[in-house]
C-alpha cells in the first residue's frame, strides 16, 4: 500500500526530549521504585533511535541508559507533543533487536516480495504500539510502501486498529481522540513546566553522567528537591504466597509467532496459577488463527484450560483504578490495546506533583513483543504511562471462589 505522511506537527525537540526522559528515570531511581535501580542513574546516549508514526510524523525518541558498556534500557520519550506524556515508557534490560540487522532483513524481505523493484529503507515506524517496523519505498511507475517487522522479518499485511490481537498496522496519533487534544497539550506543558522548575531547583539531576562518589549524594538531593516528608511514589507489583515468605513469581515470555500475543500473555498468566501449557495448547483452547484471537475466545481458554477453577471476562472500559484492584488482590490481569495483548503485573503513581497538575500513573507491562521462537529471548517490561496510551479493554482472570 502508499503510506499517506502527514504534515509533522507539535514536534519536540531531541534536547527537550533527553531532559524529560533524564527526569523521569532519575527520579523513579531517587524514589527507589524497586527495578529501576541498578544502574539507572547513569549515562543516557543522547542520539536516539526516532520512531515514527504510521502517517509518518515522528513519534518517539528512543534513548539507551548506559552503565558503562552494559545497557540497562531505554526510554520511549515524546517526539510530538500530541502524545500529551513526555514519557510513554522506561523498559529494562538490553534492546532485543539490532537496528543495522532490522533494516538488512526490511531490505531482504522487500526484494523477495517485489524483485524487480528497486528498495530503500527509509524509517523505522512504530506502525502497531509498541512492536516496530522499517518503511521500506519500493521504486516503480505505482510507487509502494511496506512495513516490514524489525523481529521477524515478515511484511505486514494487515489495517486497522480493530483487528483481531494478533499482527495489525495503525496510527498511534490517529487513535488519539481529537476531543481530547487540548487536554493533551495542557499536560504536556505541565510536564514542560515541572522541567523547567527542576532544572532550576536541581540541575545535577540531568547531569551527562555521575561518578560513584557522586549517587549517594546525588539521590538525597533528588529526594529532598521534591520533598522528603513525602514518598515520591507509591506502587506494587505482584508476589506469589504473600501471607508468608513472598517471592517475585510472575515471569516474562515472549510470543512465539507474530499472531500471539494473546496467546503468550495467556501463558504469563496461566503459569503464575500453576497451570502451565505449552503456546501452541493455549492457541487451540482459544481458537487463535492466522490473523490472531478474538476477545471471546480468551476468555474460552482461560477456563476450559483451567477446568473451570478459572473465571475470564473482558471489560471494555478499561480504567487504571481497576487495574490496581486487581493488582493489590494480587492478580495479573491481560492489558487490551489496538490489535495487541499484554500483561500487566504492577503500578505505580506519582504522590508529588504541581498544584493543578495530574499526577502521573503507571503500569507495569510484560509485553510478548519482538516475538521470539525462543519464549525466553524475546518480549519485553516496561513502565508505561497509564494516559500516553488507548486502552481498549482488560481481561480480568479470577479463581472461581472470587467474586466480580
């Protein structure tokens, strides 16, 4: 198909971009939200990876934290100030797919698929959040552009953020609501002017980098400019046997096709009830096909493979209050976005923030995506930004005995 571009509007500039995500990541580490610590207040690589939209318009800047070679994550940070959050997401651990080696598989694909046509890679696109793609122009008298999935390789043939939670392409702008613009702005300032105050109150906070000598001081200085009578967050994330000895039970696993990502975030689930299954089980018990699973058929395989003792529904007004119900009750629960699944299995929300201003609420993804046949080397956790992101519903799985 040819990608319409849109005009790029409301951009932000990479500076301003690297000081939102510094904010953001320094201070979770100040505040001693528990997985953010490890070498999170060291050097971010101020050259980001730019994502762009579907319509062309560029989307997220992509910034690597360092801890001298080691990689320790990255933070997905505004390009368009439309997104109304600074920062969407901070995801631990090492990128799971290389930049140079995506585009050489885009270029492959490309010419296998259309061989007398010339290729050129042109962008990376985050052509379904968060799984990202290369843009590849093909030459010809019809010009044609593709996407091509920077985990597999494979051409994405599918449209429209109403398809089934599987593979699919669509706007992450376009899905924004346009009634809501204005509120998304008014954020976006707020956060801009939260900045602004920092820098002045604490500029060591967006330091290039910190010695050893320099983190313990530094982490008062984060605490105090904020207010150190105050925690900066509350948060939980989910234990396993919490009345006794609790321990960190619920595990990440990548999907193991590019159409399961229901089917993977299933297999989170149903492991941390003790009821493991193989994914191409869950496939069946779900009825997931080439284009992915239906809402409906989740919901069918949670309890048939749980003989009953599991009861599955979908709620289709997802809100972030119920999400930390049910992660206080210590359950996980399946996080519904256009044309994907995820689990998600913590929160947390800012306690200090300006007068007037909404404090910020996260959640804590564990996302299937880059799929991976290896269900251990793919997938992805992550803080994401409760209001950066449409929600399209939530499946909630309960023992049999809970009430809803």
């Amino acid at each position: 198909m040819t990608l319409r571009r849109a005009k790029p509007r409301a951009l932000v500039e990479r500076t301003q971009a690297l000081a939102h995500a510094q904010l953001a990541v320094r201070r979770a580490w100040a505040g001693g939200i528990a997985d953010l610590q490890e070498g999170w207040a060291g050097e971010f690589n101020p050259e980001p990876i730019t994502l762009h939209d579907l319509n062309g318009e560029p989307l997220f800047h992509e910034f690597t934290v360092m801890d001298g070679r080691r990689e320790v994550g990255r933070v997905k940070a505004a390009a368009s100030r439309l997104i109304g959050s600074p920062v969407v997401t901070i995801e631990r651990g090492p990128r799971s797919w290389d930049p140079a080696k995506a585009t050489k598989l885009a270029l492959e694909a490309a010419k296998k698929a259309y061989p007398r046509r010339e290729a050129k890679a042109m962008e990376f696109v985050c052509y379904s959040y968060p799984k990202v793609g290369v843009r590849v122009e093909l030459a010809g008298e019809k010009p044609l552009s593709i996407i091509v999935d920077v985990a597999d390789g494979s051409i994405v043939q599918n449209f429209g953020a109403d398809e089934l939670e599987g593979q699919t392409a669509w706007s992450f702008l376009e899905s924004r609501p346009e009634s809501a613009l204005d509120q998304r702005l008014r954020r976006f300032d707020e956060a801009d002017r939260e900045l602004e105050m920092t820098k002045k109150a604490t500029k060591e906070m967006f330091a290039t980098a910190f010695t050893a000598r320099d983190l313990t001081a530094a982490r008062q200085r984060f605490v105090l400019a904020s207010d150190y009578a105050i925690r900066l967050y509350s948060s939980r994330v989910l234990t396993y046997g919490p009345r006794c000895t609790p321990h960190a039970c619920f595990a990440l696993y990548a999907q193991q096709t590019n159409v399961y990502c229901a089917v993977a975030t299933g297999q989170m689930i149903l492991d941390f009830y003790r009821r493991p299954f193989e994914q191409t089980a869950i496939a069946a018990a779900m009825g997931t096909d080439s284009g992915g699973t239906s809402q409906a058929g989740q919901d069918a395989g949670y309890e048939s493979l749980s003989n009953g003792c599991l009861d599955a529904w979908h709620d289709f007004s997802a809100d972030w209050n119920e999400a930390k119900a049910e992660i206080d009750a210590n359950r996980p629960l399946k996080s519904g976005i256009p044309g994907h699944a995820r689990a998600v299995a913590g929160w947390k929300r800012q306690n200090i923030f300006l007068a007037g201003s909404t404090p910020k609420r996260w959640l804590q993804v564990y996302d299937p995506w880059p799929w991976n046949a290896d269900l251990c080397a793919g997938g992805a956790v992550y803080w994401e930004d409760w209001d950066a992101v449409t929600h399209t519903n939530w499946c909630f799985v309960r023992h049999r005995t809970d009430t809803h």
